[in-house]
C-alpha cells in the first residue's frame, strides 16, 4: 500500500486559509491528506504544538501563512 | 449579502416607484408592489415547489443558457431566499389549470390570490441606484448575435465560466457543446458608436473582457484568444499591470481593428477586419464574444418624468463635476452606473459617498427612526454547564451533499463526546435555517455550536449572531470547514472527503468543548476628526463630515488651502474650476465645525480607533488634539519628467502649464501656430508605471479650448490609447471634429523632439502611412501624470501600506476603496490614486461617510478574539510588547512591578504574543493554548484510525 | 419652521450600489427602505462570477 501521509496544516485565518478557500473557490484537486487548524496569525503557533502533532503521529506539520 | 440581516434594512422586492411628493426632508413615496405568490414567511426555500412546476421557462438569471420553472429563484443565496411565481407563465395564474406546486409545498406557502398593493412611505431623501440597462438585441444582431449560435454576449460567458452555471464551468459552443479552439472578443458593442444613439464609452468592458478571457483561458488552457480594441482602456488602479499580466501569462493577442461584422462560414465564424496600417485581414473563430456596453436603465425615462430629474442625452443622470452625486432635484441624488457607466469600486464609491449626502441633509434626524437590535442577556448558566454540543452539517445544496456524504458525517458527530445533537442542513446560511438554530439551542439547551459548512471567514459572523438571538455568546461556535477545503477540492475521491470531513468535525467538536464566552468589548469613540490636506478632496471631505455634525480639523502644509485643483482653469463640462475652488474655501473657512490649520504639518498620530492624539506642528510652535478618525486627502503631485527639454525649453509645457497659458492673453501660446501633445510622457511604463486616468480627458479638454479660441491653429494628439473613458468621448469625437489630429504611436517608438535651426519638430511614426512624420512643433505640450505625494513618512506614522507605485493601499480593491488596512483611517483622492475631479469629489464624500460610522455609533466593536494577559503569572518581561506588530501591549506599573497590558482597541489577535510568552501568561480569545490543543489531539485519533485500518505487514 | 425631518431613506435599486449605500446608511443611524423590481436585490453582480483584477468571488 502506498504511503499516505497525514499533515497537520496550520493556516493563517488572513492569508493562506483564506488561500485554501480560494482554492475551493476555483475548484482546484489536491491530495486529500491533510487536517487543517485555523489561527488568525502563524505567530500564534507555540512550537509546542507543531511538537504535540508529530507526538501524536502527524508525518508532516504545514504551517501556512 | 448583509443587507438582509440589519433590523434597519427593510427590503422591498418586485416593487417600482408611482409618486413622489414632498420637499427635502419629508418625501411621501408610493410604490406599486406586484405579488410574489409565496408567502415569504412560510416558504423554506426547499425547491419542492420548482422540482415540480410542470411550465419550464428561460431562465433569465443564466441569461437565457438555462432552464428553469415557473415557480423559482433566482440563485440559492437570493435574497430575501424566498421563491416565486413568474406571473407570465404561470398555468394556474394564466390558465387556472395547474396548482402542483400548492400541493407539494409543505408549509403551504403558495398564494394564487396575492393581489398588486400600494404602500406609502415617509423618507427624507431619495438615492436613485437603478444601475444599469442592456443594449438593444437589435444592435448585438449586427454581429451575428441570435442569428449564429456561437456569438455570445459577456454575461452570457460569465455565466458559462460560472461553476454553479448552466455547464457547471465548462466552456463549450452552444451550436455543438464542443471547446472551442480560437476565440474572439469584440470590445465597444454598443458602446463608443454613435449609431445605435451610444456615443459614450461603458469604461468597464476592456477590464472584464480581460477577466473573462482569463477564467477561460483557465478552464480551457488549449484555447487560442484575440481581442480587438479600438483603444486599450484599463485606467483604474493597477488595472494596466493586472492588464499586461494577464496577456503575458495568458498570451492573448491583442489587435487594434473595430471588426464591423461577423458572418457564418461553415462550423467557424469568421472576422473581416481592417488593422491600423490600414491591411485587410478576414480570420476565423469558433466562438465570438461581444463585450457588449452598459446602455441606460430602462427605467431612466419613467423616473425622469416621475421626478423631474434630468437625464443627459445619453439617458443617464444628468449631473454637475462639483456634484458628481446629486441630481437636479434637491433630496434626489443618484449613485453607480445610472450616474453614469462605471465599474464596482468606483459603484461602492459613490455608494458611500451618497450615504454621505443623505447623512448631511439628514443629520438633525439621525438616530430617530432606527431600530436597535435588541438581543436577549445570555444565559449564563447554560454557559456554564458542561459542554451540550450541537452540530449541524450543511448541504450547501449540491455544493458539499454531491462529494461529502452528510447523512455519515451527522451520524458520526453524534457519537462523539458532549454532542447533544447532530443534524444536517440544506443551506445553514438561510435565514429560516437560522431561525431553526435558534430554536434548537432552546429546545436542547445546547450551549456549544459546530457548523460543518463553508468558511469562517465569510459566515461565522452570521451563525454568531444567531447564538446572540438564542441568547449565547458569540464565542461559543467553531466551525469545520467542508465546502471550501474539502468538497470542493476533492471532488474526485468522495470518501475520501468525507473521511476528511469527519476529521474536520471532530477536531471542531475538540475545540468547541473548550471554548469559553468572551465578553464583546466596546471602546468609545472621540466624535472629531483630522483631515490631513487641505485640496478639493480634503475640504469636501471635512465639509461632509462637519455638515454631518462632527468636529473636524483640517491640516494643510500650505499656507493656502486649494491644492492642486488651483492650477486648473477649465473643466470638459463648462464649469468653472476656480469657482467650485472658491465655494469650498469659502465654505471651509465659515464652517463652525471646521478648524483649519495652514502651514501646519501632522508630525505625530498615535492611538487606535476612536482614539487618536496627534501632534499638529506650525514654525511658531505645536498643538496636540484628539480624534476619533483621520482621512487622509494629502493628494498627489505634477510629474515632471526631463524629458523633451522640460524645465529647459520655454517652447515645452506640461498640460497643467497650458491650462494657465489658456488664461493669458497673447503670449506663447497665441503666437504659435502648431501645437503638438504627447500623452503618457513619463507614465504607463515609462518612469512611472501605472496610467493617470485623466491625462487623456485633459489633453482633449485643453485641445479643444485651443481650438475654440484660434480656430486655424494646428493641434496633434500624439497617443497610445486615447481613454476618454465614460461621456468624456464625446469631448473626443468633438475635438476630432474640430480638426484635432489624433495619432497613435507605439510603446517602443516614442515620439523624438528635433530641433532644425529655430523651429522644432516632433518626429513620429505614422501606424497608416507606415511613415515617419515630422510634425512642426511651436508648442510642445507634455501629458506627465501624476506622481504619488510624499506618502512615505505618514505611512510610517499611522502604519498603513503603500502601493508599489506609492500610493496608499485600500483595505479591498473592490468592497473596501475608502478604508485603509488600519481602522478608523480612511483616503481620497489623489493620495489614492490618480482620478479626474468628479471622482475625487465622490471620493472624498465616501471617506466622509466611513469616518462618520463610528462616529454616529459612539463606539467601536472590538471581536474578542485579542489577548488577555493574565498578570497573576506576567512576569514584566516585555517581550510581548517589543513583539506586537501592531504597538497594542504596553507594560503598566501594577504595584511596584511591570505586568503587560493589552490595548483592547488595537489588538487584532494575531497571537504573537501568546506564543512567546516564556511563563503562558498570554490567552488569546477563541485560540487558547488548551483548544488549539484539543484540536491537534483530536487529529491525532485520524492517524491512529488510518494505522488501524492499515494491514499489519508494515509493523513487522 | 417646517416640519421635523424624516430619518428614513428610500434607495431606489438593489445591486450592489444600492446595498452598499442600504448598508453604509443603517451603520449611519438611517431607516433604509430598499426597493427593487426584481424579486430579489443582488442586481448583476450577484451574475457575476469573479471580479477583475483580483478574479474574486462576487458573492
């Protein structure tokens, strides 16, 4: 079976999640293998968290913004 | 659409103005109100009715590409969301024969016997934005248009390159449903053609027929696109760079040719078409597209009569370059393309700017006849008990219920911890789906909300003010996004979309639990306002605001207020610039609201909305004054390149130059006889980057007044696109008529000045003859543009952007062309962007109206997602304050020890703060440490799912 | 004196002009009345499908 990694995105709330609804908007395909969090800003994102993702078994961390 | 949501909006559907009496401030109007059928507060909008209307009929919203029935809506977001009968081709109403749609309507909200009412209303004044008209079918049918199946107009492409239109997106030939290859845009049908009585540019064409090249172009990569201008016209802001970047990326073809006719030969169409150095071509397309113009309402006349307004000969609002925003008739005024063709930021525009005018005739009233929407206090103790979480997951029609199976994702959210209740929706955003969630947080004492929809960021605010209805905290929803970025970017692998979306929702259902009521916090509002600039757009803006009936201060570095509009001596529509100059000062200066400060420079702005100190500097000394707003109307400057021996040779002028020659008698300009104007001297790529907008209008006004005064005097028109945009083409074809020689150079071979013994010539080539011309020159007259002010330093002081051109960069290109990324700062004019005096005019009325909001509201609203320091565990270490991109931590004396503090006002909740606090002293509202990380534990569970599912041969 | 002035506002249209002037007039502390022959207000841009240059969504 092929590898399917999971990624844990975290997404800017102004830029890139607003990005990634874009995206939508203009029907683009991606891989399905992402979870996305929205923050209003990356500066928000503790490296606690992108540790507590990999911790509990995140194969990549996307932090968008 | 929030217009459908404010307890101040009453909309009025299917309605037309009858009468109107009264004077300014008291209006009686009658409107006719034709019957819908359906009662608007039973109907749910669930398409029952319309799945079974027998009649079909064109669908007119699709423009015709489409089916629909008798009984319908418009589009799924319409509103008000109500369906309705078309009277002409209902069967019960024409027929008596049918009443299907009665019968399968659950709420019964089908009315055959509505009848035609009459409604009076008591209004203080009247804004008229009908918009506006289409151009005749019998002007498109010149091109073929309903003759040959595959000349279609601009909308009817909108709506194919539309995802939810009538071929879900796909760009295909009416004649045969096949892609076509080669594609033409035929601009200026029904426009700039004195023929068809449309002698006026529509100004908006050439920018959406790029748009709609490009979207097809990208959904059709393989098609080959022409279009044919008569002139490229995309003088907005940054509307030539997004111009040249699409027909780079694209590679359009662009070809200067009117093309007079399309004919059908064989399956293709094929374009006969003379090019400006006078060849014949004759090409072939499989589909044309005729960027058809703006016509004038066709309600224009009817409303006239009715009013008493004049229109101009072109059947728009006739109105004055002082009063871009006014008709004749006082308390009418008029706004967006009946004023005149236009596109939508220029629309928003004069929108708020006529909220303006409305403001000032009815400030006495403000306030009187608004209603407050009350909500009822929070239910404190729902709030605190544990955590009753309801879900709802949306349909959004076939948007998500197409790819995600909703039916499995409800099951599923039902089984996860706390959830009371899971549901789906049809349309969430509907407004009976909202009454639903209302009733449903009562019913289930429900005290959590998830909505599995589409995006927070257009429709949270929405499901928050329903959780204020049913007496919840707006902080107390969290929605999983399952439209935007799930459905509709996995439309190819259902399952595994709904397994994403599954995940989405638990990671929601995660959060929700651990999100707490935030409190709304509000910050008063000092009712003052600095204008910074004293020209014609400061002192209309400071006149608007003060007629409003707000305190302003107006600064101008000059000793003299005027600005720019001091150096023009002439107008295209016949008035007096000096005049309409002289009228605002005057009014300025007697204004009792308005402190003028000349010679006064701002050197300090510090504070946040609602509550700013600045510091006003003048050589005797300084003043400090608070206010609650700033516009910023610090215009711009002439260009003045070196070019052509500019500032050298008395014989070279700029246009604003000329406009003070027109005044004198005799002098330069009386003794030459051959006067020459090059356009775009310095601008559109060469020196600056961008078009002025109005060097086109000028050189045509100034031309015109030459000719007018010395008949046998000789002027050119050296250009590259002449964009006499809107009714100023008509001065255009006036000048060509009055013996004016337009002639158009290219990009690369600029016109040269030479100099033989005394006299000058401007060499240029000639696109027709193919031919060098030297022009004699007496007076070499310059078109340079307009350079940005000195914008840099005030950037930096109120902290809001430039554009790369050096202009001040608006909170949205299109819905926001007034506000400034920082609140409560708002621009005009020249210090926007380049753009003739009526619309600076408008301009400055539409800052005024945006400052006045929270002025008028007494307070901001601050979204409680900023920082909260907790000064029990703040250790005084400052690195949040160094940290805050936006200056709002400070660090305060609590006892004898530093804690930081959170300017509540300036904080947009970035979170930069929370994230480096050494000692977590810092919580962010809705983004707290504890629910980010619920969320990344519950993200967790969809890995150890996937590893469970896996075959085990891995871990061996 | 005259009579006291209305606080109401009739806005003639309901494309996007007329909403955004029903919207700034209601944040201004106006009663709108919003009138349009159609049966719902959007106007043409609610036809459109993204806006230049920004190629945003209309809606």
């Amino acid at each position: 079976m092929a590898f399917e990694p999971k990624i844990l995105s975290f997404f800017c709330h102004w830029c890139c999640y607003a990005a990634a609804d874009s995206a939508g908007v203009a029907r683009y395909q991606y891989p399905p293998n992402n979870r996305v969090v929205r923050v209003m800003c990356t500066g928000r994102i503790d490296p606690r968290f992108i540790v507590e993702a990999f911790y509990v078994g995140a194969d990549g961390v996307l932090v968008g913004g | 659409m929030e217009a459908g949501r404010s307890p101040n909006i009453e909309i009025i559907t299917l309605a037309e103005l009858k009468e109107l009496s009264g004077k300014p401030g008291n209006f009686k109007a009658k409107l006719e109100v034709r019957p819908r059928y359906v009662d608007p507060t039973k109907c749910t909008a669930c398409g029952m009715c319309t799945t079974y209307c027998p009649k079909e009929i064109v669908d007119e919203y699709n423009e015709g590409l489409d089916f629909t029935a008798s009984i319908h809506i418009d589009y799924p977001q319409a509103v008000p969301t109500v369906y309705y009968i078309d009277e002409k081709s209902c069967l019960r109403l024409n027929h008596e024969s049918c009443q299907l749609c009665a019968n399968v309507c659950g709420p019964n909200a089908i009315e055959f016997d509505e009848k035609p009412e009459e409604r009076e209303l008591e209004v203080g004044a009247v804004v008229l934005a009908i918009g506006f008209g289409r151009v005749p079918e019998e002007v498109l049918e010149r091109y073929g248009y309903g003759k040959y199946p595959d000349v279609l107009t601009s909308l009817e492409i909108e709506r194919l390159t539309c995802a939810s239109g009538p071929t879900e997106g796909e760009i295909v030939r009416p004649s045969d449903f096949a892609h076509p290859h080669r594609i033409a845009f035929l601009q200026c049908v029904g426009s700039r053609d004195e023929t068809c009585g449309n002698g006026y540019c529509s100004t908006v064409c050439c920018m959406y027929a790029m748009k709609e090249a490009s979207v097809v172009k990208e959904h059709a990569p393989e098609a080959e696109i022409d279009l044919f201008f008569m002139d490229i016209r995309t003088m907005g802001k940054g509307f030539d760079e997004a111009f040249n970047r699409a027909v780079e990326k694209y590679g359009f073809r662009t070809i200067y040719a009117r093309v007079p006719k399309v004919e059908q030969v064989g399956r293709k169409l094929a374009l006969t078409y003379v090019t400006e150095d006078g060849k014949t071509h004759r090409d072939f397309y499989d589909m044309v597209v005729l960027s058809v113009g703006l016509d004038a309402p066709a309600d224009a006349e009817r409303l006239a009569d009715l009013l008493g307004i004049e229109l101009n000969k072109f059947g728009f609002a006739a109105t004055k370059t002082a009063a871009p925003l006014e008709t004749n008739v006082p308390g009418i005024f008029v706004a967006g393309a009946f004023q005149g063709p236009k596109d939508i930021p220029e629309s928003v525009v004069q929108a708020h700017g006529v909220a303006a005018e409305c403001s000032e005739l009815l400030a006495e009233a403000r306030g009187q006849d608004v209603v407050h929407k009350e909500f009822p206090p929070e239910d404190v103790e729902l709030e605190r008990e544990e955590p009753r979480i309801g879900v709802f997951v949306c349909h959004c029609g076939v948007n998500i219920a197409s790819v995600v199976d909703v039916e499995a994702v409800r099951d599923y959210a039902a089984k996860l911890p706390h959830v009371v209740l899971s549901e789906n929706v049809m349309y969430s955003c509907s407004q009976d789906a909202q009454a639903d969630l209302v009733k449903k947080i009562k019913e289930y004492r429900l005290n959590r909300i998830v909505i599995a929809a589409c995006s927070p960021r257009t429709h949270e605010p929405l499901f928050q003010e329903s959780l204020r209805e049913a007496g919840l905290n707006p902080a107390l929803i969290e929605m999983a996004n399952i439209r935007d970025q799930c459905a509709w970017v996995h439309a190819e692998d259902p399952e595994a979309a709904t397994k994403k979306a599954m995940d989405q929702v638990r990671m929601a259902v995660a959060k929700a639990a651990r999100l707490e009521p935030l409190e709304l916090q509000k910050v008063p509002v000092t009712p003052v306002a600095l204008v910074i600039g004293g020209g014609a757009a400061g002192m209309s803006a400071a006149l608007s605001v003060a007629d409003q009936g707000y305190e302003v201060h107006l600064v101008e570095r000059e000793e003299e207020l005027g600005g720019n509009l001091r150096r023009v001596t002439g107008l295209l529509s016949g008035e007096d610039p000096q005049k309409i100059l002289d009228d605002l000062i005057k009014r300025v200066q007697k204004h009792e609201k308005i402190k003028v400060h000349t010679g006064t420079t701002v050197e300090n702005i510090s504070g946040y909305v609602g509550n700013f100190t600045s510091t006003l500097r003048r050589p005797e000394g300084s003043e400090v004054v608070n206010h609650g707003v700033v516009i910023i109307a610090t215009g711009g400057r002439e260009n003045r390149p070196e070019r052509f021996g500019l500032g050298e040779n008395d014989r070279v002028l700029t246009q604003l130059d000329l406009e003070d020659e027109l005044t004198r008698k005799g002098g330069r300009l009386s003794r030459a006889r051959s006067i020459v104007m090059i356009q775009c001297v310095g601008s559109r790529g060469d020196g600056l980057n961008y078009c002025s907008k109005l060097c086109c209008q000028q050189a045509v006004k100034n031309a015109l007044r030459i000719k007018k005064r010395y008949p046998k005097k000789d002027v050119y028109v050296l250009f590259r696109d002449m964009r006499t945009y809107g009714f100023s083409e008509d001065a255009y074809r006036e000048a060509r008529k009055a013996g004016v020689i337009f002639l158009r150079y290219q990009a690369e071979e600029k016109p040269e000045l030479v100099t033989q013994g005394k006299s000058l010539r401007v060499k240029v080539k000639d696109a027709l003859l193919g031919e060098e011309l030297l022009l004699p020159c007496d007076l070499l007259v310059l078109s340079v543009g307009i350079a940005p002010g000195e914008n840099e330093e005030l950037s930096k002081l109120i902290k809001a952007p430039l554009t790369g051109d050096g202009f001040f960069l608006e909170a949205h290109v299109k819905l926001m062309p007034v506000e400034l990324p920082v609140e409560g700062v708002y621009v005009c004019g020249l210090a926007h962007a380049p753009k003739p005096l009526d619309e600076t005019l408008a301009q400055a009325r539409a800052a005024a109206a945006k400052a006045v909001i929270p002025m008028a509201k007494g307070f901001v609203e601050v979204p409680p997602i900023v920082s909260r320091v907790d000064q029990a565990k703040c250790i005084g270490c400052g690195i949040c304050a160094d940290l805050c991109p936006y200056g709002a931590i400070r660090l305060v004396k609590v006892g004898k020890r530093k804690k930081a503090e959170t300017i509540t006002a300036s904080c947009k909740g970035c979170g930069i703060c929370a994230s480096h606090c050494p000692v977590l002293a810092i919580s962010m509202g809705g983004f707290t440490d504890e629910a980010i990380l619920a969320q990344i534990e519950a993200f967790g569970e969809f890995v150890e799912k996937e590893a469970a599912e896996e075959p085990k041969e891995e871990a061996a | 004196m005259g009579k006291k002035k209305s606080g109401k506002v009739l806005v003639l249209g309901g494309g996007v002009t007329g909403v955004q002037t029903a919207l700034d007039l209601a944040s201004l502390g106006y009663y709108v009345y919003l009138v349009d022959k159609k049966a719902s207000i959007g106007g043409v841009m609610a036809q459109l499908d993204k806006t230049f240059p920004t190629n945003d969504c209309s809606l």
